[in-house]
C-alpha cells in the first residue's frame, strides 16, 4: 500500500508540473505566449487577435499623443501600455517647482520633475481616453532628447516612473530598450526595473532565446520584441 501511495503522489506532482508549467507568469504575461505593441503608426493596421497588447500613449515624444489610443487599446484583454521618454534641459515643459521645489542650477532636480510632469500628461491623456492599465513601460531610445549627463538621464526616468506608479496605480513600470541604448543613456543603470527587450530578430524561436542574458537593468526580463510582417510581436518570457 506504502509503494501504490508513493507512486500515486509521484504522479500527481509530476501531472501538476507538466499542466501548470504553462501556467508561470512575468507580470500580466503568461510565459510562452505571445502579443502585440502598437502606437500611432499602427492606426490603420489590422490588429490580429494575440493573448496581450502593450499600446503605445504617446506619439513618439513627451508631450506628444497616440491619436488611436482608445481604438487600439479595445483590441485587448490583457492590456499594458508605453510611454516614451527623454530630457531636454531647453524644454519649455521645465517646472522647477512640481513635483520637487528645485534649488537654482540643480539639473538633477529638474530633470526629475521634468520626467514626473512628461508622465504625468501621458497618465492624463490615456484617462482622457478611457484607457487605463497596472503596467506600464518606459520607452528608453537614443532617438529621442537625451543629456550628455547619465545621472540626469537616470532623474528624468526616476520621476516618470514614480509618477506612473502614483499617478497611474502602476504595479508594475518596466523599461523598454536594448542594452547599448540603455548603456548609452544610463551609464548601465541597475534598478532592477522590469526589461522589455528590443531585436531585430524576426522569429519567436530567436525572441524566445533573448529572455535570458539581455537583462540591461538588472531586473527580470518579461518580454522581447520581434518583428512581425507589418507590425511588431512580442514574446512572454
């Protein structure tokens, strides 16, 4: 009886190992599946169905808008959304007292409550819109304004990550980007913020090998980026 029970609880650990495997999850993203992003440029892209959407708010800068946000964001149960990102000590959208009241000449300060205030109307507009979601994603590019000054870089994200978590109820805010971009910009920043890779690989298989030794932040990877025939996919890690 002792042996028939053994090897009834062997089997019973190894069935729910097998069966609940799939089960396992980054964030919102249940590991092996795969999603969509799209933004602006996607407006008048087909959307096929995908087990989750990361939709982009802004339109390419701070201060800019995703004129089909709410039209994209209704394709998807499993919702999460982007904003992206930059300093730019010039800006007219400088506030040196909100959220921090900033002594004279501290760029660090500023840079702060510069990303704060950037993610607060993307936070601003996509509730305008209707659309809301507990993660949310930093868009990291060199494309986009950057200083010269990685500690200010690094500020600027502070501030537009806190505020998405106060403003937005954010639970989780990753970072999208590469690992020489996020070098580049950061000076290698390790905070442990949640990774969402970029590649230009074209297949899930090759996505699927990036989940490991591309965590530029030194937190877990959820997702990698790959590209699909006119849109952009996304594999769960």
């Amino acid at each position: 009886m002792g042996n028939k029970l053994s090897a009834l609880i062997a089997f019973v650990a190894a069935y729910v190992v097998l069966f609940s495997s799939g089960a396992a999850a980054q964030g919102i993203y249940t590991s092996g599946t795969t999603g969509v992003d799209v933004s602006y440029p996607n407006c008048s892209t087909s959307i096929p169905k995908n087990s989750f959407g990361v939709v982009g708010v802004t339109a390419g800068l701070f201060y800019s808008y995703n004129g089909c946000l709410a039209a994209e964001a209704s394709h998807f149960n499993n919702l999460s959304l982007y904003t992206n990102t930059g300093w730019y000590d010039q800006s007219s959208h400088i506030d040196a007292t909100t959220p921090l009241p900033c002594a004279a000449g501290d760029a660090n300060c500023l840079a702060y409550n510069y990303g704060y205030n950037a993610a607060k109307d993307a936070v601003n507009y996509a509730q305008s819109k209707g659309v809301s979601s507990a993660t949310w994603w930093l868009d990291v590019e060199n494309s986009n304004s950057w200083s010269g000054d990685v500690v200010q870089n690094q500020n600027s994200l502070q501030g537009s990550h806190d505020a998405l978590q106060q403003l937005a109820g954010a639970a989780t805010v990753g970072v999208y980007s590469t690992t020489a971009q996020w070098q580049e910009i950061t000076g290698g920043w390790q905070n442990d913020w949640p990774n969402w890779g970029a590649t230009t690989w074209n297949t899930v298989k090759q996505a699927a090998k990036y989940c490991s030794g591309h965590a530029f932040t030194g937190g877990p990877t959820y997702l990698i980026q790959y590209s699909g025939r006119n849109i952009d996919l996304d594999y769960a890690c």
